[in-house]
C-alpha cells in the first residue's frame, strides 16, 4: 500500500513535491478508509484536477518513472516475478527552466507497506545514471529502522539484513541496485520489494497505442468479474474473447434469446475503453495492487467513471488496499458525495513557472478556515477559490477583444 511519494527537479516541478495517501482527520467516508494495526489509515483512491499545462501529468509520470527505473531492467533480463506487468516506461527528465535545476539529478522516494513491513525507497537519478540510492525497512508499527543497503554512486553499503561476502557490490551505474539484487540473488526483503514495484499497473490514456491495447485474462474469476461490472454500468455485455482469424476482439450479446456478435471497433469508444481497462482494475482489486491512470476520465460517461472509483472505495469489494491514483477534467465527479477532501487534489502552475500540487484539504479560506465538507466543490472550484484556476474567466479578456 503506497503511504507517500514525494519527488524533486522532474519534469515541471522544481521544489520538493508530496503526494500523500496517510488520511488526515475528518469524518466523511472513513468506513471507505484502508485501516492497518497500528491505526494508520490511508486512502483508497486520489485524483488530481488542474488546468492543462499544470502538471498533472507529470505528477504521475514522476511515479511511473521511478516504478519502471526500478521494474524495466528486471523484467528486460526476463526475471520479472509478475506474469506480466503493465507499466509505462518514462524516461528521467529534470526542471528545464532553471540552469541549476538541468544540471542537477531528480529525485525520488516512496515510501510504502507490504504484508507486515514498511518500507522507504529512495533513487536520484541523473542523466539515467544513479546519484544516490537506499532501502531501509521497519514492521509495521515499530520504531526502530533497518537499513538493507546505501549506495553513493559506486560505493555500496549493505545493511545487516543482507551484509555476506558472496553479494556483489559492483554494478552498473544505470541500474538501480534494488534490481541488480532481484535478478542475481534471492533475498526475501530484496523480492518482497521487488514484487511491490512489479505489481503496480501505470498506464496513460493519452497514448494512442494505449488506448487501443485490450489487456485479457486467463483467470476466469477476473474475466466474470469483468462482465458483471459491464453488465452492472448498463452495457448489456455477455462474452468477449480475441476472434484468430480476424485478429481482433468480439463482444457477444444476447437478444430476445438470440446471440449477436460486434467486432471490437464496432464498439463506442467508453465501451472499448472499459473492456480494455476493467480486466486490469478488478485484478488489482483482486490482489490489493496500486493503479496509476493519467487521463481516466477520457471517452467515459460520469456514471461510469463514478462506478470504477466506487469499486475502489467499497471495503467489500476492494478487500485487500488496493488504491487508484488518476487524473480528470470532469467536474461532475469533483463532489462531496463522491471524495474526501483529502482526496481531492490539484496541481497548478504557481509564480516561477513551476508545477505544485496540494490537497483540497489543505485549502484555507478568507476566514483561515478549511473549505467545508458541505461545500460544492466543482462550483468553487471553476470559480476560481482553490487556486487550479481553469482559466474560464479569461476566456474573453482583453487580449481577446
């Protein structure tokens, strides 16, 4: 379970930058709350709202960076302990509008729990060649940190956890040392990581070639699922499966007792984007895996993409923590009905050019109050109160005249 990313020099965003899903202290949807045994609470789902050019994006790119810096040489040397993983490879690129910041590396650390673990990660990256890297390890609930090994460019130091002789120190300024020890050794703190990283789903809806990607299952469990969540949003979809001949995918419905058969491109664009996606959400579901989607919203009707979020915040479907992180423009589901405030966040471009993000939580008013959790959110929001201004007002400005 994903507690905090925090990142710097990436991209759009030159400061430290935080994304927290610890859940502050406020009343609506705490029965929705991922609870751990040490009281802790995160958040099943955020979303990040913003004008384009904010950086909203970016954000999550700077997540998929780190996860496929640490996944893509793993599953490149065929060691990937996934079947398959769905990530989407981004390259490291510093803040570009600063002298000092392009020459300096991005950073990166997430800090997470896995069964009874946390864990905090840390990798700077410069040019794609490590700068600095760490693991270091604590249970859940305890005070005391481990370190399971410090590196500073090549010199490497290993925790007590992992310290013999027969572990090599020596290794490629690219790869990060976290997977140089999942490919060669097997070390349970090493794969335990290795498996959170691997099982994190990253995946941008603004590239055509993943939009038209349908991801099937061999699992009849996620396969029916599936179904059932097509059939419970209104699309009358009894069976889907990948037609040989014509190299594409077939829906099935039956009418008045009748089956009829639509090749995949027949579909309309919310229905091919759900049977694309779905299989990928209900496994995460399945498995407590987090989800990364930039652009989400996109193509889908607000019922249905109130739905896939709905799924993520019932405690009887998502069993096992999974969260969903995603990007949106549609305001309809920017309601007190729907997040927390805490779950609600925006990215904007602030004085110097640079992306930041915060939560609605964190939001104060003319009165140094908290925006209340009766307020409608969408209505403050594109009136300009939470600083993420969608620009509507200067639509007609002068320049304009």
């Amino acid at each position: 379970m994903l507690c905090q990313f925090t990142f710097k020099n990436f991209r759009s965003y030159k400061e430290e930058t935080v994304l927290d899903f610890r859940a502050t202290a406020i009343p609506e949807f705490k029965e929705s709350l991922i609870n751990d045994t040490d009281g802790t609470s995160l958040l099943p789902v955020e979303v990040v709202y913003g004008p384009n050019g904010g950086g909203k994006s970016n954000l999550l790119m700077a997540l998929s960076c780190l996860i496929s810096a640490v996944s893509g040489p793993v599953f490149d040397m065929g060691k990937a302990r996934e079947k398959s993983v769905i990530q989407e490879r981004v390259d490291c690129s510093p803040y570009m509008l600063d002298e000092e910041s392009r020459n300096q590396p991005s950073e990166f650390e997430v800090f997470f729990r896995e069964n009874r673990t946390e864990y905090r990660y840390n990798l700077s990256l410069s040019d794609n060649t490590i700068a600095h890297e760490s693991l270091y390890w604590k249970s859940v609930g305890g005070k005391k940190t481990g370190v399971v090994f410090e590196r500073r460019q090549s010199k490497i130091e290993l925790g007590s956890s992992i310290n013999k002789t027969s572990i090599n120190k020596e290794v490629n300024p690219k790869m990060p040392y976290l997977s140089f020890l999942a490919i060669n050794y097997d070390i349970p703190v090493i794969a335990e990581v290795q498996n959170w990283f691997e099982s994190c789903y990253t995946i941008n809806f603004a590239n055509p070639s993943v939009d038209r990607t349908v991801y099937l299952t061999q699992d009849p469990r996620i396969y029916e699922k599936s179904i059932q969540a097509l059939n419970d949003m209104g699309i009358a979809v009894n069976d889907f499966y990948f037609d040989e001949e014509n190299k594409t995918l077939v829906t099935q419905r039956t009418i008045n007792g009748k089956k009829y058969e639509l090749f995949y491109d027949d579909e309309s664009a919310g229905t091919r984007k759900l049977i694309a996606c779905l299989p990928l959400i209900i496994k995460a579901l399945d498995e407590g895996r987090l989800t990364v989607i930039d652009e989400l919203d996109a193509k889908l009707h607000p019922k249905l993409l109130r739905y896939v979020i709905s799924l993520f915040k019932n405690k009887t479907v998502n069993r096992k923590g999974a969260q969903l992180l995603f990007t949106s423009h549609d305001l309809s589901t920017m309601k007190n009905t729907v997040f927390r405030r805490d779950e609600i966040w925006f990215a904007a471009e602030n004085s110097d050019h640079g992306s930041e993000i915060y939560s609605l939580y964190e939001i104060r008013n003319e009165d140094n109050e908290r925006i209340k959790a009766t307020l409608a959110f969408d209505k403050q929001y594109l009136e300009g109160r939470y600083g993420a201004d969608p620009y509507l007002s200067n639509i007609l400005s002068e320049g304009w005249e």
